[in-house]
C-alpha cells in the first residue's frame, strides 16, 4: 500500500479517525499525517485489507482490533534511562536544583507526560530518591504518570519488569529499587505510593499545575505544529516559574513559541520565558485551554483597565 506524502488529506482515512474519535474516544486528528497513515497501513496489511473503508467495517466486526490498531499507532518505545547523558545532567544539575525550591522541604510535583508503559516515571522516582534521599522522597514527591494508551498505563500501575527490562541499570541500583517476584522484579511498593498514573489527553486535557518538573521526551513529535504550541503553552502554564522542562532528544520546537528558553539544548532541558504581560499571559491561558485561571486573568485586566481609565479622567 502506497501512503501519500503530500498534505492533501484523504478523504476515506479522515472518516476513518473520525470513526475512532466517536466510538473509541481516541481523536489521532492532530497527528501528523504522514505517519499517521504509515502506521495505519501497516495494521490493515496484517489483516489483509487495502481500503480504510474496508478497515472501519473490520473494526465493526472484530472489536478486539481496536487494541491491535492503537497499539500499532502510540509506538510505545521507552526504556530505563534512556538517552542515559540527559539523564545524568538532569540529576546532577537539575534535580538538586529542585530539591532546594520551597525552602528545601516542600512538596515537589513531577509530570511524567506520554509515560508510555512506566520506565520513564519510574527512572525519575529513583534519580529523585538518589538525590534526596528515601526519606525526603516519600515526604515530598509526587510523580503524576500520564499516557493515552490504557493498556500501557495498566502494565506501568503494576510496575512489574524482566530482568530484561531492568538491564540498563547498575545491578547495585536494580537490587534497590526493585523486589523479586517469580522471574519478574516490581518496584519498591513503599516507593510506588508516591507515583500516581491516569489517562490524559495532551491536546484534550487540562494540564497538571504547579510543577517543579515536565517530563516529555519525544512524544510531540507525533503532533503536527499548531497542535504542537498548543500543547506547550499548556506546558507553559503547568509549571511554576522555577521549574523545567525535559523534552527528548527527536524535539527541538521550542524556538518558535518564545514560551522557553534553552538551559541546555544539547540535553534539552528549558526553563520557563517571562510572560510578565497580562494579556500575554491571556493569550497563553487561552492557548492552553485553562478556563478558570482565564477568567480569574480576564477579571484583573478589565479591574485594571477600570483602574487606568479612572486615573486619566481624574
């Protein structure tokens, strides 16, 4: 099956998305096209079927395909430590960085945005552990763990691994953080209660606030660029000022938005851009979907507009 390069949209695959948006919930019509089809095709080739119309009455009849196809277009490719320099930078310049916020005993709060089957969520709670301690994690953190592929989330809520999957790590570092259980190893329980997973739409979804730290490492990729900026105004919003923001390496589009400013680009860890303008920063809020925050915003500029009118009139 031959997929098409150009941006002409193909009829028959937009009814296709749309078919998953109403019946599945699942809206791909923000992903990049191109891909998007790549991938499609590539299900339907297994089943044996050339046209998407043909397809969406397969998935009519064979519900089960459902779970084949969403597997087959959020590629869940993820390990422990990946991308292992980034991940040094981000505990050694980074984390202790965080730890002192709030006087250095407040709560910190960790997204963990596109967490994919939990390896990421789980390399963040032990770099946050190493560089704080056990004690200090379980007082302080919260990792909100978030994907849209359920099935992905199920297998992360377990934190269950091979010795496979637990390859990456230092075996000194594997024997503390994780439990034997029959030919599998599960992360430290105790440690467990301070990751918390759910379902969560990047382009849907209010975003999670106050954040010391944004985790999402090549997942924006898959978004074409309106959706893109869509997505890190959110960003913009959901962190405090002093946070960060730790994208993957494939990511480099944070230059357009003026929302960040590189920390350091070769890890790409970004830091928030002042946005001290009120109606910059309504722009924003509109931008990342935050319709209480925007009316809370719009409230204060209309009382300070009435506030200016009032003293050029006196």
């Amino acid at each position: 099956m031959e997929v098409p390069t150009n941006n002409d949209k193909d009829p028959k695959f937009e009814m296709l998305l749309e078919y998953l948006k109403r019946t599945r919930g699942f809206d791909f019509t923000a992903y990049k096209r191109s891909s998007l089809m790549r991938r499609v095709c590539r299900r339907m080739q297994l089943v044996g079927l050339e046209d998407f119309s043909d397809y969406v009455d397969y998935l009519e009849v064979h519900p089960d395909e459902f779970t084949l196809l969403f597997n087959t277009i959020l590629i869940n490719v993820t390990a422990f430590w990946r991308d292992a320099p980034a991940w040094q930078y981000l505990y050694e310049e980074i984390i202790p960085k965080i730890g002192q916020s709030n006087g250095g005993d407040g709560q910190i709060r960790v997204w963990s945005a596109g967490c994919s089957s939990g390896e990421e969520a789980y390399t963040l709670a032990m770099a946050l552990a190493e560089s704080l301690g056990l004690e200090a994690f379980s007082r302080r953190i919260k990792i909100y763990a978030t994907d849209a592929d359920e099935d992905a989330l199920t297998q992360a809520r377990q934190g269950s691994y091979s010795a496979r999957d637990l390859l990456p790590l230092p075996a000194e570092m594997r024997d503390k953080y994780f439990e034997p259980n029959g030919e599998r190893f599960l992360f430290r329980s105790d440690l467990r209660r301070s990751l918390i997973f759910g379902r969560h739409d990047l382009v849907q979804d209010a975003p999670i606030s106050r954040l010391g730290l944004l985790v999402c490492r090549n997942t924006l990729m898959y978004f074409n660029a309106q959706i893109q900026d869509k997505i890190l105004a959110r960003f913009h919003f959901a962190l405090k000022d002093t946070g960060f923001l730790f994208l993957g390496k494939a990511e480099m589009l944070l230059a357009r938005t003026g929302l960040f400013e590189p920390l350091d680009l070769r890890h790409r860890v970004f830091f928030k851009a002042e946005r001290e303008n009120l109606r910059d920063r309504l722009t924003l809020l509109a931008e990342a979907g935050d319709r209480e925050a925007l009316g809370h915003l719009n409230q204060r500029v209309r009382l300070r507009e009435l506030a200016f009118g009032s003293g050029l009139s006196g």
